[in-house]
C-alpha cells in the first residue's frame, strides 16, 4: 500500500509527529508491539520541568508549554531537592542547574511529611513542574492521525527497508511504500537506520528501573512534589495514590524489552530510605525503561544529510514527552519545508548532520 510518510515507531515521538504531519500528507505509523507507546512512552516519569536538560531541550520544553497549557495536559506537581547537609556542594549545582529556590528543611517535611528532619540539612523547591497527561496526549495524537486519514499498525515487525525510484518500500508483514521515512524508533533507531541502508548516528539505549510502593504511612501522596537525591542519585513521584521511587540510573544496554536490575533498584531505594522516616514497604511492582541518547544527549529531528528522504525523528533520552509538542512540529516543518518556528540555534543544535561530524 502507498503512503506519503511512513512513520516507524508507535512512541510519543512517532504519534506525535504523524499526527502534526497528517495534516498535509497520508501517514502510516508502523509499531512493531501489539499496543502504542509499550517501551519507553509507557514508562515515563510524565513530568515537565522548563530547565531540565540540555539547552536545545530546554528550548523544546519552553515551546511546547502553549501546546500542554492550551491542552489542559497539565497538573501542578512541584520538584523538590533533598540534601544532607555535607552534601552542599552537588546541592548548590543542583540549584544552578534545576533553577529551584533554596527553602528551608522545615518547609521541605512540611511538603513530603516523611522526610527525616535528622537527614534533611538542604533542600531547594520549583513549582513550575507539572505532571504530563501522557496517555490522553498519545491518544489524542492518534485522534487526529486517523481523523486526518492516516493509520496506526500494530505487530508490525519491520523486516526489511529499500529504497528505489519509487521511494522507500518496509516490509513489517505487508508491504508499505512511500516517498519519505521517518525514523522514530526509540531504542531501534540505529538498527532501523542500518536496515534501511543509512548510516546509524550512535543512538544508545541506557536502562532506568523503576519501583511502586504503596503510600508511606498510608499518606496522601497526591499533593506532594516530585523530590529529588542529589545529582538525581534518586527520585520518588506520587502516583495515583502511591509511589514511585527510581535509582536514576542510566546503563548502557542493547535494544529488549527492558526489565528492572534487582541489584541497582535495591541501592536506589536504599537512598531513598535514607532520608525519610517511614519503612520501606515491598514494592507492588518493579520495571524499567530505555531512554535513548545521542553522543550530546540531545534529541536528533530532521532529514538525514546523506539520505534526506530518511528522516530522524530520535534520542529523545528521557525527554520524549515534554518535549513531544515542539518536537513534532519541528519535524513536520523540516519535512515539509516550512521555516521552522522553533528558535534557529536550537533547530541547529537539533540537526542530524551534527552526529555525522
């Protein structure tokens, strides 16, 4: 069958882009699983704070506040920084990096409760932090892919990719064609790129394992802010009435169905257990996701300088979400050759052709 834009990977960074693409242009979007966002989408943190990550992250995350607010995408959720007190020195570059306010230890264990007031000696908080709709989000991109015309495919195994006159032909069960490609595979993307015949940029899956434990001390977790270890050596985040607690760790792995590493989970919830008062319960479930990044960890949008009918739309990293508004519609721009509307440094810092130096 023949399209205009084929689209694989069914993540937050391939419904995205096919929904803003879909609007000028027949998209498919081929997902290898039985369901949209399975892997990393589906196991996210859901949370948007303005200055986290690179700059060219940042200036995604500003672009696309507009799009969450207007949306109403968006639920007021706060970030909080703990520090024992000999820990002043990655505390304070937390604060310069994170842009939090420096508070007292008092109104920290006013925030989350079960802070230990004798581990406590630091602590630094920002509002503008705010938990993301993500499954009302894909599932309104997908909405607007199909209102538009375009398709989802599922258990859509990618085989293989050539590339003729004709255009790109993918084999994922079916045969698909279309003059253009657009590479959103999240952990795959390299792999894809290398069955297609392009050269792969160095995207790396790095493995994050994840913990949900019921409330502690049967709080009510809902009002609480996502808080933070120091250097995020740790996070914990309410969710739907309990809590998830990650290690933050970041291991370079190979594209799989990610699990959680027992081992580094443990050490995670130890630091966790280490400034609060309220015993570790056993955790009601446990995970992990792939967050894929570039050599800069930076995302990689745009048609690739050897082959600009592939098009990158990948190394999202952990910033697939937040950033997915203004991401997307970078693509379809670059894709359709309007002038981009995000910042001109930043579509730079953004370019595919950056990872071919």
């Amino acid at each position: 069958m023949s399209d205009d834009i084929i689209i694989i990977g069914g993540g937050i960074a391939g419904l995205s882009a096919a929904a803003r693409l879909s609007t000028e242009a027949k998209v498919t979007v081929l997902e290898m699983e039985s369901a949209t966002g399975y892997h990393a989408s589906g196991r996210s943190a859901a949370l948007i704070e303005e200055n986290y990550g690179a700059p060219s992250v940042q200036a995604l995350n500003r672009a696309s506040m507009a799009y969450f607010e207007q949306g109403g995408y968006l639920t007021q959720r706060g970030l909080l920084i703990v520090a024992q007190a000999d820990d002043a020195e990655a505390f304070q570059t937390d604060v310069v990096q994170m842009g939090v306010q420096q508070i007292s230890p008092t109104e920290a264990i006013e925030m989350v409760p079960v802070l230990d007031p004798a581990q406590v000696g630091l602590a630094g908080y920002h509002a503008d932090a705010f938990d993301i709709d993500t499954d009302r989000l894909m599932q309104d991109f997908i909405r607007t892919l199909r209102g538009n015309g375009g398709q989802v495919i599922t258990d859509a195994v990618v085989t293989g990719i050539r590339q003729d006159a004709h255009g790109w032909h993918v084999s994922a069960g079916a045969d698909y064609t279309a003059p253009t490609l657009v590479n959103a595979a999240g952990a795959w993307a390299d792999l894809i790129a290398g069955i297609a015949g392009v050269t792969p940029i160095g995207i790396v899956p790095h493995r994050r394992s994840m913990a949900r434990i019921a409330a502690p001390d049967a709080h009510d977790t809902s009002r609480w802010p996502m808080f933070f270890g120091t250097a995020e050596s740790w996070y914990a985040k309410p969710d739907a009435g309990a809590l998830l607690i990650s290690p933050a760790e970041e291991v370079a792995t190979h594209p799989h169905d990610a699990f959680a590493d027992d081992m580094t989970l443990a050490e995670g919830l130890d630091r966790y257990q280490q400034m609060v008062t309220a015993p570790l319960t056993r955790p009601i479930a446990t995970w992990a996701g792939l967050r894929s990044f570039t050599r800069d960890r930076t995302l990689v949008l745009g048609r690739d300088p050897d082959v600009p009918e592939f098009v990158w739309c990948a190394g999202q990293g952990g910033y697939g979400f937040q950033t997915s508004p203004a991401a997307s519609m970078l693509v379809a721009d670059l894709v359709t050759g309007r002038a981009p509307a995000l910042d001109a440094d930043a579509v730079a810092a953004l370019r595919p052709d950056r990872l071919h130096l």
